[in-house]
C-alpha cells in the first residue's frame, strides 16, 4: 500500500498489492467532531479502529471498487474492506500518516 498523492486535499491509497488487482481509495481528511472522537480513544487501538469504520463512509471520496460493473456504495466499500481487518488497519495508518504529513505534523490522532 503506497499514498499516490494528495495534491487535491485528498489521500488516495493503492490496496492492489493487498487484493491481487487493480484497487484503491480516496479519503479526505475528517471533521472535527470525528477528530475529537479518534483523539478520545487515542490508547485503544481497536476503539480507533471501529471509530474510523463509523467515519469511513463519510471520509470516502472516490474509489474503483465494483460489483459486476456497478460501483459499489460507500457503506458497502467500508463493510468489504472491513472483512480483511489487517488491511482495514494498514489504510487506517496510510491515512493518519497523510493527515500527518498534510498538517505539518500538528496533529496528534493517534
């Protein structure tokens, strides 16, 4: 899993090598209701984890993820990577370091 770019204020990350073909997602950066929520459950990694689940669909801007042609829905994208729990937890990390990396490191969510 590699971060592409976030030129257009959005993290967009390659999970090919995770899915054995083409597939990526592209999120935006949370509001600060949904900040305060991962801040709150910063030592518990599997509170953050269901917390970024909650705001997954919501942070999901754009994404190549179908079924038979259809694109699939963002609550439908969030429940299919959610079934592989070791790639949901690597997307989460690829996002917190792009919020990083866009903030200049004055964020602490993790």
């Amino acid at each position: 899993m590699n971060i592409k770019s976030h030129v257009t204020g959005t993290c967009r990350v390659d999970l090919s090598e995770v899915y054995g073909e083409e597939c990526w997602v592209e999120l935006k950066d949370s509001n600060v209701e949904q900040t305060l929520c991962i801040k709150e459950c910063k030592d518990d990694v599997k509170a953050q984890l269901k917390v970024f689940k909650e705001i997954f669909p919501s942070i999901l801007t754009d994404h190549n993820l179908d079924d038979d042609g259809r694109k699939l829905s963002n609550e439908e994208v969030t429940e299919f990577l959610w079934e592989s729990p070791w790639s949901f937890q690597l997307l989460y990390g690829e996002w917190l370091q792009w919020l990083f990396r866009l903030t200049g490191g004055h964020r602490n969510d993790s």
